[in-house]
C-alpha cells in the first residue's frame, strides 16, 4: 500500500546493502533488454516495470506510477541514479539504463527504446523521482525480527540494537 511520506523520512539513512547494487540493477536492465522474453501484453509503464523487477527476482507490490511517485516501502528515494533504478514522474515510470548519458528505458509507441531524460519533451512532464529498491525495508527486517525473536508478526515496541 502506497502512503506519502513527509520530507523527513526521504533522507533516513538507509544500510547500503538494504539497497540494490550496481550488479543487481544491471540484472534488472537485462531482463528489460532481454529480446527473448516480450512483455507485449503489458498494460502500461507500471506493469511493465513491475514485470520487469519480477523477472530480475525483486518483487514488489503492484503499485502505479503515481503511487511510486509519493513513494512506497520497497524503494528509497536518491539523488544520484544508477542502470536498473526507476525514474518516476506523476506520469510515467521507466528503468535508468545510464546516470551518465541521463538515459532510460521508454515504452515508445513504436516499441522499447532508449531515451534522454533531459530532453525537452521529458522536461515538459517536471521534475521526476529516482528510487532505488529496497531489497529489505526497515521495517520488513523488524517484521521479520520479531517473528523469529517473539513468535508473531507484531512489531516490537522499540527495534532492537543489532
């Protein structure tokens, strides 16, 4: 379930290995350029990208583009993007294929394709987002914690030191 989250609780600090690693978003890239497996029947961007992240082996729920835009549990906001990272604007979300060239993969109504986030026609749409997945949200790993340190899934009042 997707929420808002307040400006505070974009700059958590979050454990680098909770976030994807330049392998792993490379893994994502490859399975959205892998031309043996078509996702035709894809309804739009966030299905697309949601089967693509599957595929890869990093789940989330299904959730819109605007859903990722306010931000939800599976991603952390970031400034600095890197290859298999989601660019959101309200409308549409894609897959960062290079920080360097700004670039992304984009559902052309030709087929997939490359394009430049900063071009104008991107920059039309306003500033977009740059998430990276979680492979462990914080709280998921308390969740989780409890369950193996006090037999349920109720969360601990305050999380433990390690």
């Amino acid at each position: 379930m997707a929420s808002r989250r307040d400006d505070e609780e974009w700059n958590l600090p979050i454990g680098e290995n909770l976030l994807l690693s330049p392998d792993e978003g490379l893994d994502i890239l490859a399975a959205a350029l892998d031309t043996r497996h078509r996702l035709t029947d894809e309804r739009d961007c966030s299905h697309l990208v949601h089967a693509l992240y599957q595929r890869a082996g990093f789940p989330y729920p299904y959730s819109k583009s605007r859903e990722l835009y306010a931000g939800i549990e599976q991603f952390q906001a970031i400034a600095q993007p890197q290859p298999g990272d989601l660019i959101v604007w309200w409308e549409p979300v894609e897959i960062i294929v290079s920080s360097t060239k700004r670039s992304f993969s984009s559902a052309l109504g030709s087929g997939r394709g490359v394009e430049r986030y900063d071009s104008s026609d991107w920059r039309q749409r306003g500033r977009p987002r740059f998430f990276r997945y979680l492979k462990d949200s914080p709280s998921l790993a308390a969740r989780r914690h409890c369950r193996n340190k006090c037999g349920g899934d109720r969360l601990p009042i305050a999380l433990p030191e390690n």
